[in-house]
C-alpha cells in the first residue's frame, strides 16, 4: 500500500461509513492513515504534518488546529453526518514519533 493510497481513501464519507459500522470496522483505515502521517512527521517533523491535514482539508474535513507545542500537533474536525469528532495527533520528541487519528464525541462548545 502507497502512502498515497491511504490518503486517498481517508474521506470523510468513508470514515462515516466505517465508524457508523461496527466498532473496530475502520481499524484498517486508520492504521494506514495514521501509517501515512507517522510518515510525513519522519521525513519532516510537524510542519510536514500540517501539510498533510491540509491535503485532508482539501478533500473534504474540516480540520482546524486544536492545541501546538514544540513536540506535538491537535487538529479536530465535526464528521460530517455523524455527532461526531474526529482527532489526529501528532508528536515529534528525539525518543518517539507518534500519529493517532481517533474518533469521539464532539468537544466542549462544539456540535
């Protein structure tokens, strides 16, 4: 599987549909979205993974910059159709790269 694979296929008509399946059915999905960002933070730290949630605001999320620090990156968008929210976090320290995508309920003052 490409990178570029998982990007696209990563919309969020097909994070709905997963997440409205049975818990656990979009596991792939996010495994090789969170693959993809997991990528872009090795070859170019946080900012490279900013470009990679605009590429996702591109095709359709609504991603805005949740919290950012030296080492770590939160962006949080509404699912469309769904009361949902969706998360990506990033991290970047000399001991540990991290990405997770996750998918919980709206936060504080959003619907």
């Amino acid at each position: 599987m490409s990178s570029d694979g998982a990007y696209e296929r990563f919309t969020p008509e097909a994070v709905r549909a997963m997440a409205d399946a049975e818990p656990g059915t979009w596991s792939q999905l996010r495994a090789d979205v969170e693959g993809w960002l997991l990528h872009l933070i090795q070859e170019g730290g946080l900012e490279e993974l900013r470009r990679g949630v605009k590429q996702l605001n591109d095709s359709g999320f609504g991603f805005r910059e949740e919290s950012a620090t030296e080492a770590q990156l939160t962006f949080t968008a509404p699912l469309p159709g769904a009361e949902s929210t969706i998360r990506i976090m990033g991290s970047s320290t000399p001991a540990l790269v991290s990405a997770d995508v996750s998918i919980g309920p709206p936060g504080p003052g959003r619907s």
